[in-house]
C-alpha cells in the first residue's frame, strides 16, 4: 500500500462529497495503491450516510461526539496500511495528480519528515500555505494593526510567494494542516497528534516533534490542493476563538520557555484589551448586534482567563 489517505469530517457533507470525489479522480488509474479512511465527528448533516452509499471503497468511522481533529486522526492512524500517510481537511480539492507528485517527492527525498502541497483558494488565487512556527512578533500581528506588507512578512512567519511561483519544493518549518504527507516510519518514531489539541496548532506541534526528531519539512509547490478553508470552524466562531488560543497556550507551554510564555500573555491581554474597546465602539456605531457584542466580549473573556492559567 503506498497511500492511506485520512479525511477527518465535520458536519461539510458537500465539500467531503467534492474532497473525496477529487481523491479518487487524482488517483484512480495512476498506478498508486491507496486507501481512504473517513473519521466522522459525529455530524447531524447526513455525512456518514453519504460517505457509505457514494465511497463504500473508503473505510468509515463514524464517532458518536465530536472527539477534535487530533483525535479522530489518531483514531485512524493505527489502521493505515500505506507507506505514506496523509493527512487531508475535507474543505479541500486535489488537483491533477496532486497526491502522486507529494507522494514521488517524498519517496524521492529519504530525509523528509513530512511534507505539504501548494493552496489555492477556491477562485483559484495565492493562499499561503506553510509557515515559520510561532514568534511573539506574530502574535502581535494577530492583534494589532500593522502596515499590510509586514503582514506578508518573514516576521509573520510567511515563506516570500516567489518560492511558490519557481515551483521547486522548499524547506519550512510546517504546512498548513489541510493536507500533510507523513512517512509512516516519521509516526513511528515520533508519535501520533497531541489529543491535547482539540482543535487548532495540532500540525505545528507535531512539525516540531518531527523537525526534533532530525528529519526535514517541505512544501512541494509542483502540488495543488484547493482549500476552502475554515468551513467547520465558522459555524461557531466565538467558540473557536476561544480554542485557538487554547490551542495556542498549549502549544506556548510545551516548546517554549518561561521567558517567552511570560511576554506573549502580556501581549495577547493588551491585544485582548484593545479589542473589547473596538467591539464597544463598533456596538455603539450600529455596526454589531447587542447579542455579538456580548458573545465577543466573553469570548475575550474566557481567552484572557485562559492567558492566567
């Protein structure tokens, strides 16, 4: 088995329908030995009835709560059976032979930990696709206002779009986590997700395990994945605010040191504090509902609380 190919759903029963669709559309006929495996977190749009009459190829496990992202990959990881495992969002679409040249990369390139392809966004324009792991300059940028060309800056952990445009794979420190490549062997060494992320950072913390354990990370531009992007989380957004940030805290308190966990809390309250103000004031203009003010404002809330802990 060369690939196995791990879709972790929820409640997106069109775009897993479309991202499924694509997988056997790249892959049927190229000669590549694969299987799918559908992790359903428990959704009520009618997925798993989907998945079983549309893909009854793809090996299904539908859970009955919604266990995160992590979990439910680490529910499937055990039961893989490829060489290469990857991991893949179903707010995606695999173009042309996506999968077969991320999987000829990194058969060819013995020192890859993991790996990720280049994403479009579904009109088909630039959307950044790997990243620098966290620094404290970017969480001042995911709260402040700053000139937007800083935001496409090295300091905000963006790779130049130059490197996308040659077309040649190129080192980073991780991919987004809509699609990785892993080596079996890679999750071996270093361990399946953190189910201690339930939800966001799971693939940075797993690329700086993997980048730990001496092997290297790349995107491999060659590769089109398009990335919808964020369909499951927008449902709840002041919900997933909250776990960001916890995500994030977690992330913070296991790779970095005392020093930095200290300065980046103090920049996410000041952040935090200018942000109750702009939410007051945007409330006061008519431009926000009273309900989303104070949804927003607890949300703030229970991140600067979680900032204390």
């Amino acid at each position: 088995m060369d690939l196995s190919i791990v879709i972790v759903s929820w409640n997106v029963r069109e775009l897993l329908t479309g991202c499924l669709t694509s997988v056997h559309r790249s892959l049927d006929g190229s000669g590549v030995e694969y299987e799918v495996l559908v992790v359903d977190n428990a959704s009520s749009d009618g997925s798993p009835e989907t998945v079983s009459a549309r893909f009854p190829q793809a090996r299904l496990i539908a859970n009955n709560k919604n266990l995160g992202f992590a979990a439910a990959n680490n529910q499937a990881l055990p039961l893989t059976k490829g060489q290469f495992v990857v991991l893949l969002n179903p707010d995606t679409v695999v173009i042309g032979d996506a999968l077969c040249v991320l999987l000829e990369f990194m058969v060819q390139t013995p020192a890859a930990g993991m790996c990720g392809p280049r994403l479009t966004y579904e009109d088909g324009t630039f959307q950044h696709s790997a990243f620098r792991f966290p620094s404290l300059a970017q969480t001042l940028f995911d709260l402040f206002p700053l000139h937007p060309r800083l935001q496409e800056s090295r300091l905000n952990g963006r790779y130049p779009r130059s490197l996308y445009r040659a077309g040649q794979p190129f080192c980073i420190d991780h991919p987004l986590g809509a699609c990785m490549v892993v080596p079996r062997k890679v999750v071996g060494q270093v361990g399946s997700l953190d189910e201690q992320f339930f939800m966001y950072c799971e693939e940075v913390d797993w690329a700086m395990c993997i980048k730990r354990a001496g092997w290297q990370i790349y995107c491999v531009p060659a590769a089109e994945v398009v990335h919808y992007g964020a369909r499951s989380t927008r449902q709840f957004r002041d919900e997933m605010f909250i776990a960001l940030w916890r995500s994030r805290f977690r992330l913070f308190d296991k790779h970095y040191g005392r020093a930095y966990n200290w300065a980046v809390r103090r920049i996410v309250r000041l952040g935090l504090s200018r942000a109750v103000l702009a939410i007051k004031r945007q409330a006061d203009a008519g431009l926000v509902s009273e309900e989303e003010r104070q949804a927003r404002l607890s949300a703030y809330l229970r991140v600067r609380e979680l900032s204390h802990e």
